[in-house]
C-alpha cells in the first residue's frame, strides 16, 4: 500500500478484559492523529467463530453469520457507532459470531 513506508506505523495491543466502550473512547482520542498522517488500521474480523467453522464447506457461510455481518456492515455505512459498541445486543447470534472480543474490537479502532 505504501512501498516506500513513508507512513508512521505504530503496533498495538487489545486489552482483551476492558470493554468495548473502553476501546471506543480510545480510538476516539487516537483519530487526530489521522490528522497528523498517522494511519490506523484494525485487524482482525467483525464475523470470528472458527471452533463453529464447518471446513467440509469452504464457500459457505454460516446463516448467522451471514446475517450477522450484514446487520455489521449496515451499521458501519450508517455510522451507528453506539449499535457497534453494543454488538451484543444486535442480534441474538451475536455470541456466536463473536465469542471473544479480541477479534472484533479493532473494528472499534479503524
């Protein structure tokens, strides 16, 4: 993306036990740094169950999952940041499209 990494990077760490109200307000007072050509991004994945991955089917996608990511990706182009804080919420396959937060709190930060 950026050959001739030109770009201040900086790796950080989720603190898995704070919750993701904690990791908002974080990455809110990480956006100016945007300002300053810092660029953030978040890695990991919105959908991360793979203890209920059927491999057997590798083009297909879990119901619920499906749905889920959907609800996810609604609420990102709508810029509905409170209904992301509170994924749990949105939907009742929200535990099991997200068993643990480590994977779905960087979307917070980007």
């Amino acid at each position: 993306m950026y050959p001739d990494a030109t770009i201040p990077t900086l790796q950080l760490s989720i603190d898995y036990y704070k919750p993701a109200q904690y990791h908002y307000d974080l990455a809110k007072q990480l956006s100016s740094l945007r300002k300053k050509g810092v660029l953030i991004i978040g890695s990991g994945n919105m959908v991360h169950n793979l203890g209920r991955t059927d491999f057997s089917k590798p083009d297909q996608g879990e119901d619920w999952a499906l749905e889920l990511n959907e609800i996810f990706k609604t609420k990102i182009l709508n810029g509905d940041h409170k209904a992301l804080i509170e994924y749990e919420k949105l939907h009742a396959s929200a535990k099991l499209a997200v068993p643990t937060p480590d994977h779905y709190y960087p979307l917070l930060y980007s």
